[in-house]
C-alpha cells in the first residue's frame, strides 16, 4: 500500500512537458520559450535520423532528472493515412511511403525499380 501512495504521489507531483517557440541558442544550440526559457536543449530523435527545425516551431521540452531533453516539433494536417510516413524539408522536398507501396517524391510517384 506504501508504494502505490508514494509512486501515485511522485507521478502527480513530477514536471510536465511544456512547448513554446524554437529558436537558435547561445554557441549554436536550440532553445525553447514558453513561460521560461530552455537552453542548449538536446533533442530526441529515433537512431538515423536527424532534424534541424526551423526557428519559430513549436516544440515539446521534457524535464529530466539531470536537466531537459527537446522532443520534436508539432505537426498536425499532414494528409496521411494511418501507417505512412514523410520526410519533408522547409523549402518543400519531400519522400511520402504510402500504404500500398508507391512512393512519392515532391509529390510524383517513384518509379519501380
């Protein structure tokens, strides 16, 4: 009974995630504004994969035990079924998978190689 009154009591009381505005930090590093600022945030990415995202997305930033970590950025209206995936950049490019095995590139399907 001790431990579900304590981890009940630890979970309630442990730092949510805020997002705000992305910006570039001091010596190069991302930074995120909300109610406070969040400096030289390294953020998370699945393994291969890295992303530089534009100054003024609003990103996610979890509070950690031995500092923050930045999450990523929100995104919403993609046009995506469940199960696909875009990679896209700030000037347009971008590679969709699409369900039924086409793939798009700036929005033309690829040819079967």
């Amino acid at each position: 009974m001790w431990l579900l009154h304590y981890i009940t009591n630890r979970s309630l009381a442990a730092p949510a995630a805020v997002k705000g505005a992305l910006s570039t930090g001091e010596a190069g590093g991302a930074a995120v504004t909300s109610f406070e600022e969040h400096k030289e945030l390294a953020f998370c990415y699945p393994y291969g994969f890295v992303s530089a995202a534009p100054e003024g997305e609003c990103a996610v930033v979890l509070p950690l035990r031995d500092g923050e970590a930045g999450l990523g950025v929100l995104h919403s209206g993609s046009g995506l079924e469940p199960g696909e995936v875009m990679l896209y950049s700030k000037g347009g490019a971008s590679i969709v998978l699409k369900n039924d095995g086409r793939v798009l590139i700036n929005g033309r399907e690829a040819g079967n190689a």
